[in-house]
C-alpha cells in the first residue's frame, strides 16, 4: 500500500477537491485526519522539515499551495507547508529520479522520471497508461499541452523507434518524432534533455547535439552543423534551454557554455563574460579569449537557467554554484552569499514571484543573498 493510500482519507472526490482539502487539513500530511499518527516515510519532525534528498532536481510549486521536489535517484516529495512525504518506485513511479514536473489542467501533477511518466492524482501515484504511437509526425501546439521526454534513458524505446518527445492534451499521451535524422538505436546524441515553454507559446526541446524549436507550424533547428562548430570550437553538449520574457533563447552547456539565440544570430555568451573555460571532455582543449584561470569559478558548465521577477537571467552551474545576468554584468553567487551548493540544477520561480534555486539543498533569494529553505 502506497503513502498516499495509508494516510489519505477515503473518499470519493476528484482530484481537483482532493488537492483543495490537503490545503483545508493544512498541519496533517497527505490529507490524514488529525487524529492519525501513522508514520509515513519522508516525514520530518520539527518546525522545519529536512528534505533528505541528496540532489534536488526539479520543483514544482502547485495551484494548491504545495511545493514539490524531484530528487537525482531518490524519487519525489511533496511538502504541504507542515510535512514533507516522499514517493519513490515502490509507490508507483515510473523512476527515482525526476526530471522535471508539471501540473495539468485537471489539477494532476505529473513526473517526468529519467525512464518513463508517472503522476499524482490527489489520491495516489498512477501511470501515463494512455498512449498513441500512431501518428509521429503529427505536431500540434495546444497551450494547455504539456510535454515530455522519450521514456528511454538515454534516447528512444523500441515502442518509440525515433527520437522524439510526448504530447500530453489531458487525456493521452500523444509521442511525435523529431524532425532530424535517425542516429541509430545505439547513438544518444538526441537524447531529451530539457524541455521549456516560450513566451509566445512556442516550444524548444533540447537534446545533447541539437536544439529544435517548434512554433506550431514550422521547426528551428540549433546543431553543430548550423553553428559552424567542430574539435576546435568545442561541440554542443546541452543541458538546458529558457526563453526570456524578450524572446531571446538561452542555451546551456556542459563544458561549452551559454549561447544567446536572438532568433537570428547565435552568440558565445559565456566568452563574451569572461568565463568560458577548456575541456578535453567538451572537444575543446586549446584556450580561448575569455577562459578564467583553471581554478576559478567559471560558467562553462551550466545546467539550468532561469529569471526572476525584475528580468535578470540566472545561470545555475556545476561546481561553480550560480551567476546572475542584470543585462550589462555578471555576479557570482557562493557560499559567500548563503549559496551553500556549488551545484545548481533547478531555478525555480514561485507563484510569489520568489526565486528558487536547487542542487544538494534548496535555497530561496532574499533581494541580497540566499536563506535555505529545505
């Protein structure tokens, strides 16, 4: 039996009303009545719950007050204010580790795990059971959609047979092919991994070796061959992708960096800031203008990205924690200012406005510097 099955009380309602009375029940977990002291795994006493993840990796705030957060390989926790509760694969999930998160139209949130799509109804974890593999070539842009990566773990299933991503419309599951050439079964250059919503509505999906916007009608594809890039430049590895809210396309990099995509011309943004750095493992080994000394912080390894409410674009590294981008400088965060992680995985805004940031724990920014949250 599940968490959600010991603790929630039996009921009848949808979705939708079952979120609303976690919000209701407020200091139990999961809906438990207040009388009930079972323990449930993940829970934490104490006025401030611990989240025990060793890596958060993505999180979701909900329309119903809860804040959810995807841990590297140790499934997902839902925090409702009071409590913490996990679920891992032994509850339901399709994988312990969760890429991304996201909330339907109906109120049910849903898992994007390294392999496979699970979800959380208000009453318990369920599959992505509803699928279509027949029409691959079928793209259509919704904005209720929500999207997923294939459910391999590094590139297509045999279900799947081409790399590609998935269409949730709130009632199945609709998998499409990229636009690209097939690499082969046993090639994982265009593996999914990052998916993001432009501020028109405009969908860019991210792989290892190419970018690939789709605006409902037609296709943008970003790759080292549109690039001019090759051995000497350094190849695309990249980790992540977040339109601005001025449309320019922000691309990251393991090794290789930030590039700015302004929808014509794409720019070597972290040369041009004086933080570049080279990388037998990224294919350039010979140094550029701009690379920082080899113990310096550096933004050559940038694997999330995000904005907060004045506009500033913030970039979240590994090994060099986070920087923020005010439109003419760069500031480096660290321990210094409370940034205790010098991995930086997820960038987070909440419905507040308030910005998250997450890797080995979880941090919200104050205006100067950052106070740990979980």
């Amino acid at each position: 039996m599940t968490n959600v099955e010991r603790t929630l009380p039996r009921t009848n309602r949808g979705p939708l009303a079952v979120l609303a009375l976690l919000a209701v029940l407020g200091a139990t977990s999961c809906g438990s009545s207040p009388d009930d002291t079972t323990p449930v795994r993940g829970d934490v006493e104490g006025p401030r719950p611990r989240l025990e993840f060793e890596t958060v990796r993505s999180i979701l705030h909900d329309s119903h007050g809860n804040t959810w957060f995807g841990s590297w390989n140790q499934g997902v926790a839902l925090f409702d204010g009071t409590k913490l509760t996990t679920f891992t694969k032994q509850d339901g999930l399709s994988d312990d580790q969760i890429r991304s998160i996201h909330e339907d139209e109906h109120g049910v949130v849903w898992f994007e795990g390294g392999v496979g799509i699970s979800g959380f109804d208000g009453e318990r974890i369920i599959p992505a059971s509803r699928r279509s593999y027949d029409a691959k070539d079928d793209w259509k842009l919704r904005a209720d959609d929500l999207w997923f990566k294939e459910d391999g773990e590094r590139g297509a299933t045999a279900l799947e047979a081409r790399p590609g991503v998935y269409r949730y419309d709130g009632d199945t599951f609709h998998f499409v092919a990229y636009p690209i050439p097939d690499p082969g079964a046993d090639a994982p250059a265009f593996a999914t991994t990052c998916i993001a919503r432009g501020k028109n509505g405009r969908m860019w999906f991210a792989t290892y070796s190419a970018v690939i916007g789709f605006d409902g009608e037609s296709f943008t594809i970003i790759d080292d061959q549109s690039l001019g890039f090759d051995s000497s430049t350094g190849r695309l590895h990249v980790r992540c992708v977040f339109e601005d809210s001025k449309g320019n396309l922000w691309i990251g990099n393991n090794w290789l960096g930030v590039l700015l995509y302004d929808g014509t011309t794409t720019r070597r943004f972290t040369q041009e800031m004086g933080l570049g750095k080279p990388s037998e493992y990224g294919g350039r080994t010979n140094p550029l203008p701009g690379d920082v000394a080899p113990d310096a912080p550096s933004m050559h390894r940038v694997f999330s990205i995000g904005e907060d409410r004045d506009g500033n674009i913030w970039f979240g590294t590994v090994e060099s924690g986070a920087w923020r981008y005010d439109g003419k400088a760069m500031k480096h965060y660290a321990a210094a200012e409370g940034l205790t992680t010098k991995d930086v995985l997820c960038i987070s805004q909440d419905r507040n406005g308030d910005l998250w940031l997450a890797g080995n724990d979880v941090f919200k920014f104050n205006g100067t510097s950052f106070d740990r949250i979980h």
